[in-house]
C-alpha cells in the first residue's frame, strides 16, 4: 500500500484525536463502560476519512492501545482491555469507521446524511460492544442494554450532531484526504 505523507498524517491525527477524546469521560456507577467521546472522534474518522482510511485510523489507535500506549479511555491500554467488557466497542470502532465511511462516501453530501450514516455506524459500535458484554458477564440482553446502551443514547445523539457539524465544515477544506 503506497499512501501519501498527506494521507499518513491524516490517518495519524484522527487516530490521535480519537485517543484524546477517549480520555475525556464520566464513569457510571452501575457499569464497567465510561461514558466517553472516543466514539466522536470515530465518527469523524470515518466521515472526514472515509470507509478506508477512517477504519485504518481506527486500526492504528487500538494497535496503540494493544502495544501498551495509553490510549483507551482512563489511560488505559493493553489486550486485558479489549479482553474486558469494553472491548468489543473498542475493536467495533474499526467498523463503525467503515460502516460510517462507506456510507458517507456513498450518500449525499449533507448534515442529515452524514446523521444518518453515524446513526448506522453507532448500531454497529452496539451491537460489537453489547454482544461482546454479554458473552463476558453472562448478562442477559435486558441487562446488557440496561448497562451498555440505554444511558449512552442522549450523549451519543449529542456526539452524531457535534461530528456531523464538524464533518460539514472539513469536507470543505482541502487539507484532509476525502475517497
């Protein structure tokens, strides 16, 4: 794969600004998922970078954290984190960048669009991260989406319109890569 600097520099901050986002988060009390905005930075991965290279900025940033970088959120990292109960949101955000991407690429280029396809790419992190809970804690779905979903609607409907405004906005300038 030949990328160009431009293209490598691009990936990089995205995946950089996915780790910092991560850091910003609120534990909740009844459960082991932070409310965190990495899934911000995700979104913006795959609607700025499109399906490619926003899933690759998001293989970059769990590489990061699997190596021992302190990129997950609580400056965490390690594969004892994505062996744990965030894990599955953790490596769904790969394809949540790609989900996100491939329909941005494909769908018109405006706000409601690029809602639609974060909204899609958010089902994605879901189902990966609950999934993945569920298998760990032997929790039933109701419990699951009790713990894992339920509180994270409003700051995730809040995260899909930051994203999908900042989108707006990049997809006019020239400095980033757009498939």
């Amino acid at each position: 794969m030949n990328l160009k600097t431009k293209t490598l520099v691009n990936i990089s901050l995205l995946a950089a600004i996915t780790a910092v986002l991560s850091q910003i988060a609120l534990p909740i009390p009844f459960t082991p998922v932070p409310i965190n905005l990495a899934t911000l930075g995700v979104f913006l991965c795959g609607s700025i970078l499109g399906a490619k290279y926003g899933a690759l900025s998001q293989i970059v940033y769990v590489l990061l954290g699997l190596i021992g970088l302190p990129v997950f959120s609580g400056f965490s990292s390690g594969a004892g984190i994505l062996m744990g109960p965030t894990g599955g949101y953790i490596i769904g955000y790969v394809f949540v960048a790609l989900c996100t991407g491939l329909l941005t690429d494909k769908l018109p280029k405006k706000f409601s669009y690029y809602i639609v396809s974060m909204a899609i790419g958010l089902m994605v992190c879901y189902a990966f991260g609950t999934v993945w809970f569920m298998y760990l804690t032997k929790a039933s779905l109701g419990k699951a989406l009790t713990a894992c979903i339920i509180p994270f609607i409003p700051g995730d409907i809040f995260k899909i319109i930051v994203a999908s405004i900042v989108t707006a906005r990049l997809r006019k300038s020239s400095f980033f890569v757009f498939q």
